[in-house]
C-alpha cells in the first residue's frame, strides 16, 4: 500500500522545501521498520517546481498473523485462510495510519526547525492514495474529506476487473485530494480519517486511542459534520471510549463557540472533597459550598466523590431521632446546624414540592449533590443534570453510582454535558427547572443568552433560582471586605438588583415570580441566599420573539 503528497513551488519558494517539512531527503531512499512492515519513503520527482514524497508500506502478513492480529472469525471453511490472503498489504488501512505517525510524525506536529514559517503556512497540496477501503463508497468519502478545506475530493471507484465490467464496482476507491492546507493538518486528517473509512483496526483500541483521536483531530474534528460517525468509527465502536471522546470535543466546541480556554471552560471542579466545602461554607469561606482559592483547578487535581455516608455535612438526620443524651449531664446536646448548602437544597426540594413539578432540569449540576437528593424522593420521576464540565459529570457519575443502579432507578437519571447559553432541544418538556448558585458563575452580557435559553426556548412550568446576596457578606467574618464569595463570581447581586433582573426576565417571557429567603434573614441585611420562584403563566404562554444561539 502507498501514498504520495505532491507539491508545486518557485525558485524563490522551491518545492523541494517539502523535504524539509516531512525531515526526509529528496536525494535519499530511506527504510523504516514498522511494527507490521516495512516502510519506505522515496521522491519520484524533486524540482523546484514540483517535488512528490511517496510512503509505501510493505505488510508482513506473516507477522500480521503472528501478533493474533487479522484472524478469520472462525467457522468458515476458508477463515485460516484469510487470515494470509486479505487486502492489508494492499489497501490503505490503520496500517497506513501508523506507518504515517511512525515515519512523518514531526510532520505530523507541524515541527519544522528549518523552515518554520512554512511548517505553518498552507501548500498547494495533492495527495493521492490508489487504493483506499470505503465502507459506504464514495459518497461518505467526499462526506468525510469535503468539509476539510480541499478544492478537489475525487473518489474514484475501482472496478472489480476491468476485464469484466459487468462485475461492476469494488468497495475499493481512488482517492485524490487537492488544496491549499497546512502539511501537518492534511497528515492528521488522513491519519484518523485511513481507519475510519476502512473500518476497522488492525491493533485493540485502548483508552489511550482517545487521546491520539483528539489530537489529531484537533481544529477540525469538534466541527465535522460527521463528528460521531468518525468518532465511533475510529474507536471502533466501543462505546465507552465514544462517549468520552464526544463528550470531550463538545468541550472543544463549547470554548471555540465562547472564545474563551478549554480548561477555563471545564473548571468547575475544585480542589478540596465535598465535607471541606461544606466546612468552608460555614467558616464563610463561601456561601455556595466552596472554598475561597485564588488559582482556578488543575486537570489532575480531581477529587474523588464522597460517599454520603462519610459526609457528616451530607448525612441527614431523620427528625424523629431524638440525638442521644450526653452520659455525664443526661441532657440532650444541642442538634447540628444544617449548613447553608443543605439549607439551600431542601428550601429548592420544597419549593418543587409545592410546585407539583414530576419531571426536573438541574442547570449547572456540579457533581451531582442536587440531583441525588431529588432521586431520593419517588415524586420525581426522571432528573436531568446538566453542566458543561466533563470533570464535573463524571464525579457526579460516580456520586449517583449509576454504573451500580438498578434499571428502574437508571432509567429516572440522566447527565449531559452542555453549554447553558445556547438553546438546546433536549430541554425542552420538563416541568421544573433550577439554577443553583449558577448565575453568578457567568458573565453579565452572557446572561441575556442564558435567560433566552431557559426561559424563552425550554419553557418549563416553574424556574427556581438561587444566588448569593452580597448584602450578606459582612457577616462573614473571613470574608475581606469587598471580596466576593467564590474566585469564580462574575458577580454578586444585592437583593435590589436580584429582583430587578428576576422581574424583567419574568416580564419579558410570561412568568410571575416570588422571593423566598434561605438561611438566617438577617433584619439589615437579609439572608445569605436569595431565592426567585418563576411560574409561568398558563394565559400568555406564548413564547418570545427574541433569539438567542443554539448549541
């Protein structure tokens, strides 16, 4: 099997820089060995105006055979057979693939000391590879490549003997693509594309092949198209590895969308374990169940969920279990407060009580405490926790146990990665919505998005949301003056300008609203969370004509 990638240039820019670019010689023929093969790299022409670098891969299909790779399924009288005679030393194939990572891989990573400026600038490329498995023919080739920037996607059936027309076509095509593109996205683009047109793999998928999937697919694959089928395809259809590596360029798609950092975007996990928050919240360190920091989270400091039972700030106690008398006095010792955070949790639990709301949206769900506590209560009979932190929804994963849960209780959860910014389909018909100490995450010229998405595209009955008072600060004896209570506030709300906000959205969509404290009501400065109750008036429910952006 064999490609080529064929340049053109002036004496001024001569084509022969593609030598440099692929850390290959034009005026040597150089050999690679290969896990499956050998590879060879040689230049059939080389001028300054036309310069071509062919790859060829010489498959040991012995080799092949003898790493238990390329087995017959078993029980066809040929299998033994097929495992010798197939297309592999043939056909372009993750064979290919690897061969181009192991022979070109500076190219691959656009790393050129020599020519640097070229390394990052577009070439009028054509690339051409004779052979090429296309498991949905030509159609889903120029599917798959079109999207990419090439001017030329040809994809040329190759009859299956041209002796015999009337046989008609193979599954096999030629493919010629053309166009100006960076040498290093062309690579990468066929590097992942190679195997998923083949589909199929030649090596087990391991969890690591979500890394090199992203990767390589980095600028182009969080857009494409055909993101999943590519994705699916790539990882050979194990889910698992499928769903993280969606999830994951969602992300990427997400902070494109925003302009903003991937990791500033998935920062919604922090650095201590769940009873520290709690703890921190009620030393002051942050009315919202945080820790105050001033550096936001690192990738590798994950925590890992708490048990509920090994919270003491989580373990609820049952109001009819008397706490037990002290032995030396005989007196009862005085009941634990419950700290803001659970104050919070059980002021939203009775407010969708009241609401008689069934079907439940948690907006920002974090890791999952809210959503746990209403799967507590049979009245609730589906709970969807939405956030737009991978991090995040999978701790909540794990807080819920949902790998462990029953089929009944499974089917009442759901967790979905997504931007609360954009309109989003999924939504949609759910009786209740809650936004829990989120809104103060966002920036203010983000919130009209936010309002749009939630009160004018997914239109539940009844919105709850709760923020913190900044009129309650001072009472916080750790909290600095003029501190917000989390690093990541954008901002922080009196009770006048929370009100102001929570009348204008209900204005503007058809709700009503109502004000519920939660926590102490101070008489000077209110209570540490304010809470806003929207209801939707069944008379004018008709939605607004204002848009906002889809996800």
């Amino acid at each position: 099997m064999f490609l080529t990638i064929s340049t053109t240039g002036t004496q001024e820019r001569p084509a022969t820089d593609l030598g440099f670019l692929l850390h290959k010689h034009p005026e040597k023929a150089q050999t690679f060995s290969t896990a499956h093969g050998t590879a060879h790299v040689l230049y059939p022409e080389a001028t300054a105006e036309r310069c071509t670098a062919a790859l060829l891969l010489e498959v040991d299909a012995v080799a092949l055979v003898r790493r238990g790779k390329g087995k017959g399924r078993g029980g066809a009288p040929d299998a033994a057979l097929a495992q010798y005679v197939n297309d592999r030393p043939y056909a372009a194939s993750s064979l290919l693939a690897v061969a181009l990572s192991t022979v070109f891989k500076s190219a691959l990573r656009g790393d050129c000391r020599a020519l640097p400026e070229r390394a990052a600038s577009p070439l009028p490329l054509r690339i051409e590879v004779p052979a090429v498995p296309a498991r949905g023919g030509a159609e889903l080739v120029r599917g798959l490549f079109g999207p990419l920037g090439w001017t030329t996607v040809e994809a040329r059936p190759v009859a299956l003997d041209v002796t015999f027309p009337q046989w008609g076509e193979s599954r096999y095509v030629q493919l010629v693509l053309e166009g100006e593109m960076r040498l290093a996205d062309a690579l990468r683009q066929l590097y992942v594309l190679l195997p998923v047109l083949d589909d199929a793999k030649h090596y087990w998928v391991a969890p690591d092949e979500v890394d090199k999937l992203l990767r390589a697919g980095e600028g182009w694959l969080a857009e494409h198209p055909e993101q999943k089928l590519i994705t699916s395809r790539y990882l050979s259809r194990r889910w698992g590895l499928t769903r993280r590596a969606m999830e994951r360029l969602e992300l990427v798609r997400l902070a494109e969308a925003d302009d903003i950092d991937v990791e500033a975007l998935d920062n919604a996990v922090l650095e201590t374990p769940d009873e520290e928050w709690e703890a921190g919240e009620a030393r002051g360190d942050g009315a919202d169940g945080t820790v105050q920091r001033d550096t936001a989270p690192t990738p590798d400091a994950i925590p890992e969920a708490v048990p509920e039972a090994e919270s003491e700030s989580e373990a609820a106690t049952p109001p009819e279990a008397a706490p037990a008398p002290d032995s030396a006095t005989g007196a009862a010792p005085a009941q634990k407060e419950a700290s803001l955070a659970d104050q919070r949790r059980e002021a939203i639990l009775t407010t969708l009580r009241a609401a008689g709301a069934s079907t439940v949206l948690d907006l920002g769900c974090g890791q999952g405490q809210l959503v746990q506590a209403l799967l507590k209560d049979v009245r609730f009979t589906h709970v969807t926790g939405v956030d737009v932190s991978v991090r995040a929804l999978t701790i909540a994963a794990r807080r819920l146990k949902l790998d462990r849960l029953g089929e009944r209780q499974a089917a009442r959860v759901t967790l979905t990665q997504g931007s609360l910014t954009y309109t989003d389909k999924r939504l949609k018909g759910y009786d209740a919505a809650v936004l829990a100490e989120v809104v103060e995450h966002l920036d203010l010229p983000r919130l009209p998005a936010l309002e749009y998405a939630v009160f004018g595209s997914a239109r539940p009955s009844t919105v709850v949301v709760t923020t913190p008072n900044v009129e309650y600060n001072v009472r916080w004896e750790t909290l600095p003056a003029g501190h917000v209570r989390h690093s990541d506030h954008r901002f922080e709300w009196t009770r006048a300008e929370f009100r102001a906000w929570a009348g204008e959205v209900a204005g503007r969509h058809g709700y009503t609203v109502a004000y519920v404290p939660v926590g102490p009501d101070d008489p000077e400065v209110g209570p540490p969370t304010q809470m806003a109750v929207f209801t939707l008036r069944t008379s004018t429910d008709t939605p607004t004509t204002e848009k906002g952006p889809t996800a």
